[in-house]
C-alpha cells in the first residue's frame, strides 16, 4: 500500500514554534513529541525562524516579531512563577481532609528546607501558633508507614501524573489502562475510588447545540456510511461537520475531518464565518496530507455548505455520504470529538477571540488528541501510535 509522506504546511510550522516557546516547562523532545513529530525536524524549524528573521521559507503566509515574542514569553514566565506561588496555597479539597496531618506535613516541609537555605525555623513556635501539639508532631515525623500505604500513596502519585498529564481528561478506566502498561496490577474500580480520595473527576460536558446550517432534505442525498463506524484502514472513511465556538468577541466556527479508522483529526480550519469556502479549504487540506489513492467515503450532515456544488468539485474523486433526515446520530463520531474539546479543553477557559481561540484549538489537537490521548476504540493507544502500528503490520 502506497503512502504519502507527512507535510506540514507553514502555518503549522509556526504554530508549533509559538507552542515551544509558550511552554518553557517542556523539553524540545517533550514538545516534539506532543507535537507527532521529530525531534531533529523541530530543531530545523527552529533554526530556519532564526536566520530568517522570525520566519520559515515555506509557501504560507504568517511572520512574527522575535522581539515581541521574547517579551511575551518572559511575561508569561513571571505569570507562571507568581501562578505557581499561589498554587502553593490553593491545595486540593482532600488535601484538608486531615487537617492535622497537612499541618504536620507542612511544617516538615518547611523544617527540610530550612536545611537548604540556612535559616532558623523554630519548631515549637510554629506548633504553638498553628495550634497542634509537639507530641503529636513527634510521633508523626517517626510514624512508618506499612507497606500497603506505600504502595497506595505511590500509586496515587501515578494517578495525579497521568491526570494531570491528561490536561484533567482522564477518567477512571483510561488511567487504570495507562498504569496496566506500565506494569501496575490494578482495576478500574480501585482507581476510580483513589481518585474520588484525591478529589479529582474526568471533565463533564454541556448540553449540545445544533449548528447545521439549512438542512437539505432531499432524497437525493444516500447515507453510503450507515453508522458503519469501524472501517478496516486508514483513509477508508472520513467524516466532516462544523462547530460553534464561543468567545468575548463573538461566535468562531471549527470545520474538522476525521478518519475513522483511527479518530485522527486529519484537518481542522477555524474562521469567523460558516461559508462552504472554510470547509473547501478544510478538505483540500486534508486531500494534501493523506493518501487518497484507494476508494474514500467521506460523511457529513445536510448542512449548506455540504449540499453546494463547490463542495462536490472539491470532492468529485470521493464517494459522498449524507445524515439521514433530521437525524445526526448518522455523524456521531465528529459530533462526539466537537464535544470532547469543549468539554476537556475549551470551556475551561474565558475565549478573548479568534486568535486565543486558535491557539486553543491547536494545541488540543496537534499537541495532546492526535498524538498522546488514548482512545478506548484504539486499544487505549492515541490516534497517532494506533496508525502507526496498522503501517508496520501492513507493510
């Protein structure tokens, strides 16, 4: 089977760059690799932007300032830093559970880097103003914990770096799947009651809205796809539809394509509007990067913009397949992804605009769906690893 190699256009070179010095806390391997790409190919990027002045010489359009980037990547140091202080006051809700023992670990805490920094701390005069006795203190910095404490808090630890890595999305049996790879011997049950300990839960969604755009109700149009949604290779089925997006300056509209082989999102556009020339360019975007040589439905709603006869030129080459009436359960796999980002990603923050929206919605798809969230329909793999390993089999 022929394939066709990845590219990557300018904008998402940029993207990527802008990804890398808004996140300082990561290595150039950690981001390459949230990226899905390599961490040689990053490095040339890099060093492509630095002798052209804030720019790559690919087709595209798109420049940056070096200097402003500079002050607003040490602006969001110093945000991240004083973020980071308030943080050491904000502990999780089972954190004060027992509130004796946070006090008592605490001021162990603070004796240990008294140790560091030379500093006298008197032991007592903070007892005594927190108000919890030596003694007690005492017989806490001796208390052993037995072994299956040990092995409890240690497994809670992976717990917190798998969630947390997780951007907060995973729930229950997706971290269970995670510590069974790495050799754990646990169920989803128990990690489930851990976390519920922990005080941490999977994001939860909101209601869905509709924004299918004058559905067209013909009977012209054939469902070819029915709700077949598992198909046996990549670049088999696709399927497409548009989403709203909220923001202080006003709605913006996400156009997505997604192979159902693997659930990647393969394409994405994001604009103002919700005229059939953003979904062109959403699919001419996804015809570039993938191999389109063997037979190819590709599924929407009735919507418009998928009815209009642009859309058909631009798709002449695929078999088309369309919702039945007034039933979007026909599309529920892109449906269900334009859900997942409000939910794990979206909602959590206030959108200023396009331009802060877009940065969202980038670093969601290129640096954590596509290529570290695991999915249940890829055997716990993410859409990336899941491709890849149907490549070795098949070749």
């Amino acid at each position: 089977m022929s394939r066709k190699s990845q590219q990557h256009d300018k904008q998402f070179k940029l993207d990527a760059l802008k990804y890398v010095r808004e996140h300082p806390d990561l290595t150039q391997e950690e981001c390459s690799k949230n990226l899905g790409i390599g961490l040689s190919t990053l490095q040339r990027w890099k060093s492509q932007f630095e002798e052209n002045d804030g720019d790559i010489p690919t087709r595209g359009s798109g420049n940056y300032s070096s200097d402003e980037q500079k002050e607003i990547a040490r602006l969001k140091r110093e945000l991240r830093d004083a973020q980071d202080a308030l943080d050491v006051l904000k502990k999780p809700s089972a954190f004060w559970e027992k509130l004796t023992t946070a006090i008592y670990t605490e001021v162990a805490a603070k004796i240990e880097a008294s140790k560091v920094t030379k500093r006298r701390v008197s032991v007592s005069g903070m007892l005594k103003y927190l108000g919890v006795s030596r003694s007690g203190y005492r017989a806490f910095t001796k208390h052993k914990p037995s072994a299956t404490q040990q092995r409890k808090d240690a497994i809670k630890q992976k717990i917190r770096e798998i969630y947390d890595s997780s951007k907060q999305n995973y729930d229950a049996p997706k971290i269970a799947a995670e510590l069974r790879n790495s050799g754990e011997k646990i169920s989803d049950r128990t990690v489930g009651k851990y976390m519920r300990e922990m005080g941490i839960r999977a994001q939860w969604t909101k209601p869905w809205t509709a924004t299918t755009k004058d559905s067209d109700f013909s009977k012209e149009l054939h469902n070819v796809l029915d709700e077949q949604f598992n198909p046996e290779r990549p670049n088999a089925v696709w399927c497409t539809d548009i989403t709203y997006i909220w923001t202080i300056a006003g709605f913006v509209y996400l156009t997505s394509i997604m192979d159902l082989y693997s659930r990647k999102i393969i394409a994405w556009t994001l604009s103002n509007n919700m005229e059939v020339s953003c979904v062109i360019d959403t699919v001419n975007k996804a015809k570039a990067r993938r191999n389109t040589d063997l037979p190819l439905i590709l599924h929407s709603d009735r919507g418009s913009q998928y009815v209009s006869k642009a859309y058909r030129e631009a798709t002449e080459r695929f078999q088309l397949s369309y919702s039945h009436k007034g039933y979007p359960y026909d599309n529920a796999c892109i449906e269900s992804f334009h859900s997942l980002i409000k939910r794990e990603w979206l909602d959590r923050f206030r959108v200023e605009g396009y331009d802060h929206a877009y940065r969202l919605v980038f670093e969601y798809i290129e640096t954590f769906y596509n290529t570290v969230r695991i999915h249940s329909h890829c055997d716990f793999m993410s859409p990336n690893q899941f491709e890849k390993l149907y490549a070795r089999i098949a070749a």
